[in-house]
C-alpha cells in the first residue's frame, strides 16, 4: 500500500489493479514505451501506449456518466 509521496515501480509481468481507498486521490502514472500483453504461449495479444490507455481510460469514466480527469499530457 502506497502513501502520499510515495512511488511504485510495476515490473513486467506484474498483475496489479489501482484501489483508492480515501477520496480526492491524485495519482501519476509515466509510461516509457509501449506495453506488450501476452498470450499463455508468449504471443503478443495486444499493444498500449500511454495516449492508448488514457483514450481508454477516458472512454471507461464518461461511459459511466462522469467528467474526463484533469490531465496533463507531454
């Protein structure tokens, strides 16, 4: 469990889901390159980059009726 200030590096092949347990939580996500998922066998079943998974972050929040985040993008 991460605190304020605090950072958490996700190697690959880490299995991880975002829990915010107090309200007003601020959170900062930096991804350099794309991220590959893979099949049980190794094959690439999908590529994301950071424009990718904001799209969809996006697309998941106003599908259930609320605002786009505030978001600064470099």
């Amino acid at each position: 469990m991460n605190r304020s200030g605090s950072f958490l590096y996700e190697p690959a092949g880490s299995i991880h889901t975002l829990q915010c347990i107090e309200d007003n939580t601020q959170v900062w996500f930096h991804m350099y390159g794309a991220n590959l998922n893979l099949d049980a066998n190794g094959n690439i079943e999908s590529v994301i980059d950071g424009a990718g998974s904001l799209a969809a972050h996006c697309m998941l929040i106003e599908a259930q009726g609320l605002p786009r985040p505030n978001v600064l993008v470099d």
